[in-house]
C-alpha cells in the first residue's frame, strides 16, 4: 500500500497561535481594531458586533459573528449584545444561501478551550454552511480540507450582502 501526505502548510500559522489569547493576540479585538476589513476578512460591522470570515475554514463561507467586547463566555455579555449576535446569525445564513445555496448549518459557541476555543478568552459564534458533498473523507483520515475558493473570493461573494 502507498503512503501518500498531502502538506498542509497553510495551518502552521493556527497552530502557533492556538496559544495567544491575550488581548494584544486576540484576532477578535485586533482585526477590527485594524480598520482593513478585507485585509482581515470582517465582511459586515454593527454596533455592538461583527461578521468574520474564519481563516481556518471547515467549508467555503464559514462565518463567526463575534463582539467587540473582549468578554469569554456568552453569560458575560449584556441581552442587547446576545440578540445582536442571534440577528447576525440569523443574516448570515440568509446571505449564505443567496450566495452558495447550501443544503444545511451548523452553528454554535465553541466556549472554553476544551469545548474547542481557539480563542477562548473571546465568546463568538459559528456558522458553518454544508453542502451533502462536503462530507468526504479527507477531515477524518488527514485532518486536511478540500477548499474549492480561495478566502479572497468567499470575501468578495459576501461583504456587502449584510
């Protein structure tokens, strides 16, 4: 039997984060701190919170709405700031079936590390299109995934349809 690797190199810089969640590392309170949107994939703002694109993503359009608050769990943050998350995700998937039509969701908080955070000190909220086809088998045996767009062009599909 042969033994293939398929690299992924891409993931490297994940990994090496994974530790930083501090407010300086924290790509929730930098990214929009930054003001380059495209540059840093934050395809809507409100007030209270934003729509970033993942740049790890388990499928194209993977989104995470996030506050700006640097706040850890979802019972730290206020009712306006929880139905303004619910709202955006509400958006999201509106947006994401106009642009990709997926046949399906997931969406939820990932609180703590444990829970699967990457950034655990900052509470946001996943939603994750899914299409039948996109359950394949390279997750499971190479904990590698099939992206067929670029982060480029799932930002363009989305920014400005909020």
């Amino acid at each position: 039997m042969a033994n293939y690797r398929i690299w992924a190199p891409w993931r490297l810089p994940y990994v090496k984060d994974a530790s930083k969640d501090t407010d300086e590392g924290c790509i929730f309170c930098t990214a929009p701190a930054e003001n380059d949107d495209r540059k840093n994939l934050i395809v809507h703002r409100s007030e209270r919170c934003f729509v970033i694109l993942n740049k790890f993503p388990y499928t194209n359009g993977h989104l995470m709405v996030a506050p700006y608050d640097h706040l850890a769990t979802l019972p730290e943050l206020d009712a306006e700031t929880v139905a303004e998350m619910m709202g955006l995700a509400q958006r999201a998937i509106v947006v994401l079936d106009e642009a990709y039509g997926p046949q399906g969701y997931n969406a939820g908080l990932n609180q703590g590390r444990i829970a699967g955070a990457g950034f655990a000190d900052h509470i946001h909220l996943h939603v994750v299109p899914r299409w039948a086809g996109d359950t394949n088998y390279m997750p499971v045996v190479a904990d590698t995934r099939v992206m067929p767009q670029s982060l480029e062009d799932s930002y363009d599909a989305l920014e400005g349809k909020f």
